[in-house]
C-alpha cells in the first residue's frame, strides 16, 4: 500500500494512517485478485 497523492502536508499522519489501513484484514475468498484505489476525504469536524 502507497499513499499517491496526498494534501494533508503531514508527513507523520501520512504514515499512521497507512499503517492504520494495512491492519485491515478481509477473510480470504475465492475471488479475483483485484487492485483498487481508495479516496478518503477528510472534513472539519
């Protein structure tokens, strides 16, 4: 997993929210092997 572009201009929450999404684990399937790109928007709270 690689972060491609990013706005957040913090380099240290870059790398714990890629270490955040690696620990996401999905139960193996008999699907495909599919590569996907995911876009996470973050908003004022």
């Amino acid at each position: 997993m690689a972060i491609k572009s990013s706005e957040l201009n913090n380099s240290k929450l870059e790398r714990q929210l890629t270490l955040v999404l690696r620990s996401i684990n999905f139960p193996a399937e008999s699907v495909a092997v599919m590569t996907t790109i995911w876009a996470i928007d973050f908003f004022p709270s």
